[in-house]
C-alpha cells in the first residue's frame, strides 16, 4: 500500500520535473523508462508470479491490435464480414463456444475498423 | 513429381473425408463415458474393475464406486457401505431388481421401499427445451457417510437425457471435493490467481487475438490475393492458394509437403481411434479434449503404463508444433511488417498529445494510489500503451518541455496533485463503503450441487439467486439461512441455548467439538431426536463417583464377525474436556438367536456424573438393547440415543415441530444473528456484509448433493 502512494508521489514529482525543467532527452526517457518499470515492478510485486502471464498476454494484445491498426483499414472490415459469416455455421453443429467467439471478434474488427477510420489519419503521418 | 504430389494431395482430401464420415456414436458403455465425461478420475477401467461375480461389475474411482450390473450379490450395499468405504455409488438399473428394504428397481422405473437407515430423495433433472426428464432416486445414509445415486438404464436412451446425467454427475463430483475448512487467506495462491486469470478480460482477448492471428495467417494470402487480383482467378492460382492454405510455407518444398500429409493423414487414423465411440455432445467432447491436452502429463501417463495416451497426445503436440512451423515463416513476415511500418511512419504530436499522453497520465497515476480497487489489469494495458508512445515520442525527438504549453503544464499538474489527494482521502477517510455485487455461482456449469464452496472478495456482496426453487434447509458455514418450513431463523451459539423454542439444531464443522457443545449444555440433549445413525450415548449417573457401572448389551446373532468391542467416552473433568477409549472385550458370536455381554466401564471416568459414550467395532443395527447397571443393581441409570449426522458438517436436531421460527446452535466463537425472512440472497449479503463470514465460505445443506442452481 504504501510502495503505492511512493510510487505515486514519484511519479508525480517525475511529471512536474520534466514539465518544468528542460532536461537532455535521454534523461528523460531514461527516466521514464524507469519510473515505468517501477511500476510494472509493483504489479508483479503485488500480484505475484501470474502477472508474468498477464503482462505477456497484454504485450501480445497489443501487438494484435497495432497490427490492425497498422493494417489496411479494408482487412478490418474484410475480417469482420468473414467471422460474421462464419458464425452461423458454428452454431448449426452446436459449438456455441466458439461461435460466441468468432461474433466477438466480428464486432472487435467492426470496432477497429471504426477507429482506424475516425483515428489514423488524425495520428499518424506516413 | 509434381503430378504425383498433385493426385496423393486429393487423396489425402478423400481419405480425411471418407474417415470423418465414419466416425459415429455408438451406444456400448454409454454409462463409463458419461463417468468419464462428468470428471470423474478413472483412469482405466478395465485394471479397475472389481469382478464380484460373473454379472457384477464395480468400477473403483480415486474415492467413489460405480457398478453396473444385471444381478447383485445379497448384502451387496452393506459390503458397499461397511467394508468398501465409498463415499457415492451409482447404480444403474438394467432389469428388474430388489435390493431388500431399499428400492425396487427396473430399466425405467425406481419404486422406493422406505429404507430406515437411508434418507430417500428424488432428483428430477428436466430439460423443458427438449421435452426431456430423466429421475434419479437418492439414498443417503443416515449418518451422511454414504450417498446411493439409482438410476434406470432408460435414462441413458437419448443424448439429452445423457447430457442432464452428464451435467449432474459433474456437478455432485465437483461437490464431492468440497472442504469444509475455509482458511482465512489474505493473500491469493497461485492456482487462485490463475482461476482468476481464466475468468478475466484479458484472457478473452488473449483468445480473440490467438483466433484472429491463426486465421490471419492461414486466409491473410488468399484475402490479399483475391482482394487486388479477383479478377485473373483461374485453377492453377486457387489451386496453389488452395496447396498455401493448407501447407502454409512447406508449400515450397514437395518433400516437406509429403511429410506433411503423411503426418496428418496418421493423425486422423490416430484420432479416429481414439475417440470414444460415444459422443454426447460435441462441444463437451471438444471441451474435453482441449482440455486433456493441456492437462497431459507425460511422466505421469508413462508411469501408469497408458500407451493409448502417451502416443495419442505426444502426437497430438507434435502435429501442433508442426501446423505452427509451417506458418513461421509468414509470423516473421507479418513482425518485420509492423515493424517497419512503426518505424515508418510518424505520429502527430499534437492529437496524440491530448488524446493519449494527458489522459494517460492521469489514470495511470490514479490507479497507482488508488491500489484499494486496484485494477492491475487495467494499468498494465496504459502502461504498455505509455511505453509505446513514450518510445514513438523518444524515436522523435519529442520534448516535453515544448510540447506542453505553460497553460498546459500548470492544468496536468494540477489535476494530478488534486486527484491524488482526493483518491488519498477516499481511500483513507471516507466512511462509506461500496459494494461491488457478482453472481453467488460464480461457475458456468450447467447444475450446481450443494456443497458450494464461494471464494469472493472484500467489499462484495451477491446480486438475487435464479428462479431454482429450494426446498431443503440452507446453511452458510455455521448460519442456517433458510428452511422451507420455516420463516424465522435464530443463529445462536449454544452456550445461549434456550428452551423455549422446541425445534433447534446443532452444527459443528467437528465432531469433537460438536460433543463437547452437548455436553457443555446438557440441556440441549433431551429434546434430541434418535434415529438410526451414528449413536452418542449420553449417560447421566445418579451419583457422582461410583466406583462400579456395568453395561449390559444384547447383541442379535445374524451378526458373525469376531471383532474387538471398545468404548470412547467424552467428559469434562473440571473444565477440560477430555475423551478416552477402552477396550471392552471380545464379541465372539454367539450360539443362540440373541447373546448378552457385559462389560465394566473403567472406574476413573465414571466418576463422572455426566458423560458421552460412543460404541466402536460393533455395527449398531445388531444391537438390540443396551442399558446399564450401578453396583447395587436397583438405581435406575438414565441415558439417551443421540444420533449425530454428518452431511458436510456434523449436526443433532430436535424433533421438528410445524412453528415459525427454527434455532441454530453452533459450537464456535461466531456472533449471534437471526433472520426475519426467507430471503436467501438477503441473509447472505447480511452475513458478508457485517464480516459474520469471510471471503471463502461454504454454502451446504443437511441433505447430500441437492441441486442448488439449475
């Protein structure tokens, strides 16, 4: 709890410093790379051996979801017609499981697809 | 060759055809597999079975026994219950059979015979969708030890009505391991944490992103393909994207793509051999099989000598390895890709600015003080994002120092220092507490049995149970929160007991301590009600130091076993409890229909003016009286029956009266609390909420294995 609020006033303190003080980039990154895997520290200090496992999931989360985002806006919405379609098949041979998965992933590329639309070009420059 | 390759490739889509078409469900040892299905551990049946006689077969589990049989042998369920020490026995019914005061039975109907030494129950499993009941007779012993599940054979005539069995069955072996002891963790262990992870939104995505990366890799070419150049399809081009989906990157190479399909072609063989021939229902079967999968060990299965699995799913990891080596090569392709493109390709800093960095900031800030409610999960995602875009920004040349304008700074700063503050202070002075409100049944499962054992968290109470209706008496650890009979339920500790209330029960999580309740309040015992079971004796001398008690016990002579008779007695000896066990003498049958046998009890504990006796090494229902006498014959020594029940908790119940309001007694340091209403989802939440309870507890009923949720 109290390795918590440390780490809070740390950060809060890393955050009026480097908005207040014009430090060297690399001091800056270098320092927020450290604050970060302070905190990434604490994580697996608090939780235990499973936050390995949560910290690879969510790396490999958001690999998929840069690819997509990355991707041509088109394959978004090309996955998300293919899982749709697929869908129904999964429910005909009563495999409710999986067919509950392949909507969820339909209704995640129809998302993705929308933010792609709403977000890339106001974020990234080729 | 390569027509070669061409033709054992349409061969192989043939044969996988022709193979999958003959797999179909038979019907042979349906009743094994619904066993099997239910997570029963049996791990081979055939070096398991027991073969009493030419027609009776008993299949041993880790704690449990199944038989199914077309004729038994006489006393077959007192060798169950004595000797074999199961816990649950199903038994499944093929033709017409007795089994003497206990049930007659048949291939579709059990006739109850109104057993004395079991509880009869009647579980009604319905399937309202498909028009499907199936009706399973329960006999339950009445000091709770054993459970006897009879089902007819016609339940197993269709897959529906195998599935509700299939569903039942798991949920009493999922029952069946529940532990009465709920250690008072504070901290989660690993396994917890990982059953955590199974239910959590990471997990989910996880799976989404596996599912979409798999496909991605397998269709990506075609998709690509078809998108830009639909219009030159021709044979030879879905032909070879046809040989790519399939092959993936060993597409190249025949060599590799004759291995290929040979391996795979074995793997159906393999498969189709190794299926059961019953398949009740695809997903459990899939289900199942993933789950084997990722459960297989491989030392274990060796040193149990199941060649059958060690080939089948050794096998089964190399053809994964195998699909997965051959979409490497396009994994590569798709990083270097991102990569590239990351690289590539710059950020505007200024949308980003205040559509990531500031918000960012602040929640990730917010959940770091904030570690009361502390989503980890969540604050490793924007930490991950943070990183990312911190090494965008760095890969830039972003300064901070001018990207924020001095307005800018002043309002981060700002609303961190007071959000801060005011998580500080709510976490730390507020007075209110909130509650998050989760499902009490916190499984998917289809049917739900009592025991339960619920692993929650602080702060959590349950949102209202389904429309299931209980007709059984609901306890939570040592609180009775609900009886059909009655609507007012007084949760008192025993030291407080109070007759005026006639209808009470006794509950204690041990049995020792449970007789040193009684004991303790003597008073409790006269109400008692005594019924076949596992017998107390309460004895209460005239006198206090006697120097002589005798007990005098007829014993009826069907009985035949040569055993060793003993005594345990419990007593106070000032305030300390204390229990001793003697040895009486021999039983060594006896010559004509009844013989008598007396024993001297041991002087030093009936000096005591009260105590408890309990018998051991005699089965009680060959006792036919039991009484005792003081030195000079002509005192009266009175004593009671007192029959002590164990479904999940040891407890004694008084003859139960039609009234209002019902007492529990229970022998702990718990606080007392009563009930005004039938509410059960009520009474819980009071429970956890003023911490009666803690974050694991067991939810039970004095009857074995009812259906909770349904």
């Amino acid at each position: 709890m109290y390795l918590g609020y440390i780490l809070s006033i740390l950060s809060i303190i890393w955050l009026v410093t480097v908005l207040f003080v014009r430090l060297p980039r690399n001091i800056v990154f270098g320092s927020f790379l450290i604050i970060s895997s302070s905190i990434l520290g604490f994580i697996f200090y608090k939780i235990g051996p499973i936050s390995i496992i949560y910290f690879l999931t969510s790396l490999f989360i958001l690999f998929c979801f840069l690819l997509s985002f990355y991707s041509n806006r088109v394959y978004n919405y090309l996955f998300a017609i293919l899982f749709l379609i697929l869908t129904p098949f999964f429910l005909k041979f009563k495999l409710d499981d999986v067919a509950e998965i392949f909507a969820s992933i339909a209704f995640l590329f129809l998302v993705l697809g929308f933010v792609k639309d709403v977000l890339y070009e106001k974020f990234i420059k080729s | 060759m390569k027509n070669l390759l061409k033709a054992s490739f349409f061969i192989f889509l043939i044969g996988v055809l022709f193979l999958t078409s003959g797999a179909k469900s038979g019907d042979t040892e349906v009743f094994l597999k619904v066993i099997n299905n239910s997570g029963f551990k049996t791990d081979n049946f055939t070096s398991n079975s027991i073969n009493f006689d030419s027609t009776t077969r008993l299949i041993k589990t880790n704690k449990n026994a199944f038989v199914e049989t077309y004729s038994l042998p006489n006393s077959f369920f007192s060798k169950f219950t004595q000797e074999l020490e199961y816990k649950i026995l199903f038994f499944v019914c093929n033709s017409d059979y007795e089994e003497a005061s206990l049930f007659k039975c048949s291939n579709n109907k059990v006739e109850n015979l109104n057993p004395k030494n079991f509880r009869y129950e009647q579980v009604v499993l319905d399937d309202a969708k498909n028009d499907e009941k199936v009706i399973i007779s329960s006999y339950t012993s009445n000091e709770g030890s054993s459970t006897i599940f009879v089902i007819p054979s016609s339940s197993f005539e269709n897959n529906f009505k195998i599935n509700l069995i299939t569903d039942y069955l798991s949920s009493i072996n999922k029952s069946s391991k529940v532990s009465v002891d709920n250690p008072n963790i504070t901290e989660k262990t690993f396994s917890q944490n990982l059953d955590d992870y199974l239910k959590s939104t990471s997990l989910e995505l996880f799976i989404y992103s596996i599912v979409t990366i798999f496909f991605a890799l397998f269709v990506g070419k075609i998709i690509i393909y078809l998108r830009n150049n639909y219009k030159n399809l021709n044979f030879n081009i879905a032909f070879n994207l046809l040989e790519d989906f399939i092959f993936g990157s060993f597409s190249k190479n025949r060599y590799l793509k004759l291995f290929f399909i040979s391996s795979i072609t074995f793997y159906i063989i393999l498969f189709l051999q190794f299926i059961p021939s019953y398949i009740g229902s695809k997903t459990v079967f899939l289900k199942q099989m993933v789950l084997n999968i990722l459960e297989f060990n491989l030392f274990g299965e060796l040193s149990k000598w199941n060649y059958d699995n060690v080939i089948f799913y050794s096998y089964t990891y190399f053809i994964i390895f195998l699909i997965l080596v051959s979409r490497f090569d396009y994994l590569v392709e798709v990083i270097k890709n991102l990569f590239s493109k990351v690289k590539e390709y710059s950020v505007n800093q200024e949308a980003i600015k205040y559509t990531f960095i500031i918000p960012n900031i602040l929640t990730t800030l917010l959940f770091i003080s904030f570690n009361k409610f502390f989503s980890f999960e969540f604050l490793l995602y924007i930490l991950l994002f943070n990183l990312f875009i911190g090494i965008l920004l760095y890969k830039q040349k972003t300064d901070l120092f001018i990207l924020f304008s001095l307005r800018e700074k002043i309002i981060i700063v700002s609303s961190v220092i007071i959000l801060s503050l005011g998580v500080f202070y709510y976490q730390n002075f507020s007075l209110r507490t909130s509650y998050k409100f989760e499902n009490l049944i916190g499984v998917p499962d289809k049917i739900v049995s009592l025991p339960y054992k619920k692993q929650t968290s602080e702060n959590v109470l349950f949102n209202n149970l389904s429309e299931y209706k209980i007709n059984y008496p609901l306890f939570v650890d040592e609180f009775l929160i609900y009886h059909p009979n009655y609507s007012k339920y007084s949760n008192k500790n025993i030291s407080k007991f109070d007759d005026s209330n006639s209808n009470y029960l006794v509950v204690s999580k041990t049995y020792e301590r449970l007789v040193r309740g009684l004991l303790s309040n003597t008073d409790t015992i006269k109400n008692l009600e005594s019924s076949s079971g596992q017998k107390l004796f309460f004895v209460n001398l005239p006198e206090d130091n006697l120097s002589q008690v005798t007990l005098i016990t007829d014993l009826n002579c069907s009985y035949k076993t040569t055993n060793t008779f003993k005594v345990k007695i419990y007593y106070f000896e000032g305030t300390s409890f204390k229990n001793t066990e003697f040895i009486l003498g021999n039983i060594l049958g006896c010559n004509s229909e009844s013989q008598r046998y007396t024993f001297k009890l041991p002087v030093e504990v009936v000096s005591q003016n009260n105590f408890m006796l309990e018998l051991l090494g005699i089965d009680l229902r060959f006792v036919n009286s039991l009484k005792f006498e003081l030195e000079d014959k002509e005192s009266i020594v009175n004593f009671k029956e007192i029959t002590v029940k164990n479904n999940f908790y040891y407890y004694v119940s008084s003859t139960l009266n039609p009234d209002t309001e019902i007492t529990n007694y229970f022998v702990s340091d718990k606080k007392d609390v009563s009930f005004d209403n039938s509410n059960i989802t009520e009474n819980l939440n009071t429970l956890k909420r003023d911490k009666f309870i803690g974050n694991t507890f067991n939810i039970w009923s004095n009857y074995s294995y009812r259906i909770f949720s349904y």
